[in-house]
C-alpha cells in the first residue's frame, strides 16, 4: 500500500498540490479536517483515494495549536495504513512553517524530513538557503507585506526557527547525494532546487536512499512524486461546462488584484463588492442581496463572464487584520451561494484560500476532486456536492497577470471529454 496522506493549511494550498497527483491519473480527493473520517459521509470512501490531500486551515492559528494538528492527523493516518507523509508548505513560507514541519517529524520513527520549498514554474527558487519570489527575497517581496502573516525574513532555516527548535540542513545543488543518507538523529534538511531539473536530480537521491516518508514542500516537489513513490493511475475521464463563468476575488493579495483588474479589460462584466456585503452579517439574508444575486444571474446569462471582487485596485485596499476577514469570507460565501441558487452556472472560478473554504462550506460539499492544471496553482476540479458546476481555484498569492485569460481560453475551449 502506497498511500500518501498531504497536509496543506488552506484549501487551495490542498488543490493546487492535490493536482499534481490526479493529472498523472493518481486517484486523490482533498476534504478539510473536519470531514475525517470520511468512510460513510454520503458514500465518499477515502480507500477509494490513494492520495488524500486535507485542508486543515492553520495558517492564521497559534504555532502550537497548528503543530499539533499535524500531529494528530498523523499518527491518525499512520494507524489507517498511510505510509508517506507530504506537508505542504506556501511557496512564498506563509505561516506556521516551522511549527508544522516540527509536529510531522515528531512522528514515527524517521529521522529525516526532506523539505524542498522551491516552485520553479511559478517563479519561485530556493538557492543557498534563502526563498526567491521573482528574482527578489522573499523577505523583500511582496509577501512581505502580506496582511495576515507576513513574511519578514528569507532564510528557509530562520523562518523555521522562528517557531521550531529542531536540527536544520542545508543542501545545495552541488551536494544532492547526502539526501540519500539517514540523518542519525531528527533532522529537517532544506534542499536548495532552482528548476524541474534541480528537483528530478534530488528526487531520484531520495528515491535511492528510500528517504521517503516524511517529505515537504508545495505543487513543485509534489509533481514528481507520483512516479517517484509508484503511485498507481487510472484513466481520468470528464466533461468541461462551457456554458459561462462566475469569477469570484476574496483575495487581498496585490497579485490578485492586479488580476481581477487586467479581468475587467478582457470585457468581464464586474461587480464590486461594499463594505456593507461584505462585513454586515445580515446583508446575505437582506432584501438587498436578493436584488444583488438576481443582478448577478442576469448580467451572467447576457454575458456570459462575470466577476464579483473585493476591491478594485490595490490603492483602494484597506486591512483591519482582525476578525473581520473571516466575517468577510463567510459572507462572500453565502453571497456566492446564493448566485449559484439565482443562476445556472456552469464553471466557477474563486481566487484565495479563505474565499474558497468558506464557498465550499457553503456549498455543502463532502470533498473535491482535482481534474487539471491550467496553469501553475490554478486548478480545475469537481465537488462532491448537488451543484453540478466545474470548480476553478487559485491561491491569491499565484499567476500572471493574464490568469484570467488563460481561465477564459480554458474553460470556452469547444466542449470536449477529457
């Protein structure tokens, strides 16, 4: 049995890795942590799966509450007959990093946890140590500034030991060999990777010296692993909904923004959202939202393209870091819902890991399986749940500029099985 058990802190962090399996015909479900055990909700079976990928929606906890979970959901795993473990990290080290990394090698008897945080497809390598965005230190770009969980250095070793006091190594390009060898005692080994390349060449050490169970790091790594771990595959088949698109932003990331506003250029018709919808808890129930929602249905049945964004351009952004960005996410949630219920929607697309968990508990769905790739950290997938839409997620924090267009060229090609 070969199965592998992903840990991820957000939702689109869980899909986005989740991806790399299923597109090679690895079959892989991604549920949140409040939906283990999963054997019986309305007949998902996890042994159907043999990767599960779990949300368990800790980047904003304490250190120590989120290592704990990691933890938990462990030891879990191993006693249901996981045998690789893969924690999925923010390509840009958002987080309880070290906490999480912490808690996965504290269990079992490895004395190694790999950890590979480059994502070369998106631009984002690690050389020496320290985590580029772009070109530019972590610690200098704009995750920096980030307004939840910032990112103030951009050493791999120095974020991890901002929260773990654990054993860390480096390992450069030149040295892959030494990821072959067992460390003697617990040991949490950074792996420098600049490209698809870098990451083949230590994969195939690791793979030698069956240094294996305890692996970390985001879709990058992940998407050599179906080979590397023999993870069997089946033949994938579905149909993609060319019917129209609903673009849904609750992402306060620069990057999305600068996205949903190229969006408006490619003729998108768009809403922006007010304060009030997004913060007062009785306006998704209001005569207001009904009005809103109907609006929404009717400009998607003329135009076929439509988005709903938080803000329009980042000038405009304003952020209390307090409660309040979980008030906003659950209400664009409800008034996401409450579209899907106006209107037939046919492929749905929402950028940013709050905004998604939170439509997919509005949604009621039991689980969600990844379909494909459109571009790095942007994935197409399924709900297991009664709306029959195709789902399309994005991290906030991922893709050019011209997502959008590449979402729009995806989702209008001529209806096709695939």
């Amino acid at each position: 049995m070969n199965k592998l058990l992903v840990i991820a802190d957000d939702f689109t962090g869980a899909m986005d890795t989740g991806v790399q399996f299923s597109k090679k015909g690895t079959p892989t479900l991604v549920m949140t942590v409040n939906q283990l055990p999963c054997s019986g909700i309305d007949g998902v079976v996890c042994g159907d799966y043999e990767v599960l990928a779990v949300d368990i929606e800790s980047r904003r906890l304490p250190p120590k509450e989120a290592r704990d979970i990691v933890m938990k959901i462990t030891n879990d795993a191993r006693s249901n007959g996981f045998r690789h473990f893969y924690k999925k990290t923010d390509s840009a080290l958002r987080g309880n990093i070290g906490a999480e990394l912490a808690g996965l090698l504290e269990t079992g008897d490895s004395t190694c946890l790999t950890f590979v945080p480059a994502f070369p497809k998106s631009r984002r390598i690690t050389k020496n140590g320290i985590q580029y965005i772009d070109g530019v230190e972590v610690g200098r770009s704009v995750f920096s500034k980030d307004p939840f969980t910032p990112v103030k250095h951009s050493s791999v070793a120095d974020i991890v030991r901002l929260q773990a006091d654990i054993p860390t190594e480096n390992i450069t390009s030149g040295s892959y060999e030494k990821a072959a060898l067992k460390p003697e005692k617990k040991t949490l080994r950074v792996l420098d990777a600049e490209s698809m390349d870098d990451i083949e060449a230590l994969g195939a050490h690791l793979k030698r010296g069956d240094n294996l169970e305890l692996l970390a790091g985001c879709a990058g790594f992940a998407e050599i692993l179906p080979e590397l771990l023999g993870l069997p595959t089946r033949e994938l088949k579905w149909e993609k909904k060319a019917d129209n698109l609903l673009v849904v932003s609750g992402s306060l990331n620069p990057i999305s923004i600068e996205q949903t506003a190229y969006g408006a250029t490619l003729g998108f018709s768009t809403f922006i959202l007010s304060p009030e919808q997004k913060l007062d808890p009785a306006y998704p129930d209001s005569a207001e939202c009904g009005f809103f929602t109907r609006e929404v249905a009717g400009e998607l049945k003329r135009n076929g393209r439509v988005m709903v964004s938080t803000v329009k351009e980042a000038a405009a952004l304003e952020v209390s870091v307090n409660e309040s960005s979980r008030l906003a996410a659950d209400n664009i949630g409800e008034i996401t819902l409450r579209i899907l219920n106006a209107a037939s929607v046919g492929n749905l697309a929402v950028f940013g890991g709050d905004t998604l968990h939170s439509v997919f508990s509005k949604m009621h769905c039991d689980g969600v399986v990844p379909l494909a790739e459109i571009s790095p950290g942007v994935v197409a997938a399924k709900t297991l749940s009664r709306y029959d839409c195709l789902v399309i997620t994005k991290s906030g924090g991922l893709g050019g500029k011209d997502v959008l267009r590449q979402i729009e060229e995806f989702v209008f090609e001529e209806r096709r099985t695939c």
